[in-house]
C-alpha cells in the first residue's frame, strides 16, 4: 500500500512538474538587423501577427519600432543602432501610443516586403508573417529630436 501512495506522489509531482512545459508560448517580434542600405537607411527582418494581412503589417511595423526606440539592435554592425533612442519607455508611453495609432511612422519606413511565404498559426490563433523592412533612421531619430522626446546627442 505505501509503494502504491508513492509512486502516485510520484506521478503527481511529475506531472506537476512536466505539464506546465508543454503550454503554447506565442511567438515573439523578433527583429533582427540585416544591413545598412546608405548611412542612415537600415533593412530590417520582422514578424507580425494578426488575424488579417492589415493588422499583420501593422504588427510588423509595431514591433520594428519598439525595437528601435526602447531595446535597440545589438547584432548591428553600427554602434549608432545598438543602443536603443528612448532610454525610459515609461515616460514616452503616451508618445509611443500616438505614434502608432496615429500611424505618425509612415515616413520612416521606406519599404515593406512579405519575405515568408507560409504563415504560421500560433498559439492565440492567429497568423504570423515575416517581413523586410528598410527604415529611414536618421529621419526618424530627427523626428523624435524636434518632438522632445530625445536630446541631440542621446538620451
């Protein structure tokens, strides 16, 4: 009887252990640094996910410029990219929120292309496509100097 209540304890313990490594995670943005077209343009890989293929794309998009403005690109080969524009994310919440809903990055991204051909369905339902994008930096990095958000020379 005892050997019974231990191998159960056991199986419990096991099961307890080993079942919560099998949840679903969703799949992240992301983004990587693929080259530097002139000084200032980068091209840039990255997924997006949404149901349909708007809200992929603007996914995509949002997820390229929060990796740009708060985590930065650190397998670039400029040191420019490799550090992140806004250094508290915090206090520029409520700019980022605008700028995105507002679709205020618009300028900033030269180009767009699909680079996946088969999408993928993740764990939330919903589709993920990888893109390449080539972003103006220099225009954007202006952009956020005139706004105030950053200073001329860094944060």
């Amino acid at each position: 009887m005892s050997r019974l209540v231990l191998k159960l304890c056991a199986l419990v313990f096991f099961l307890w252990v080993l079942l919560p490594a099998c949840q679903r995670v969703p799949v992240s943005s992301n983004v990587s640094f693929l080259y530097e077209n002139a000084p200032g343009t980068i091209t840039l890989r990255a997924s997006g996910q949404g149901i349909g293929m708007p809200s992929i794309e603007q996914n995509a998009k949002k997820n390229v410029l929060e990796t740009l403005l708060f985590v930065g690109l650190p397998t670039s080969t400029n040191s420019a990219y490799r550090l992140p524009l806004i250094e508290d994310r915090a206090k520029q919440d409520t700019f980022f929120d605008d700028f995105i809903t507002q679709k205020k990055y618009q300028p900033f991204i030269s180009s767009m292309q699909k680079v996946s051909k088969a999408r993928r369905l993740t764990s939330n339902n919903k589709r993920t496509i990888m893109f390449e994008m080539t972003v103006n930096f220099e225009a954007l990095r202006r952009y956020l100097e005139q706004q105030g958000v950053i200073r001329k020379f860094g944060y």
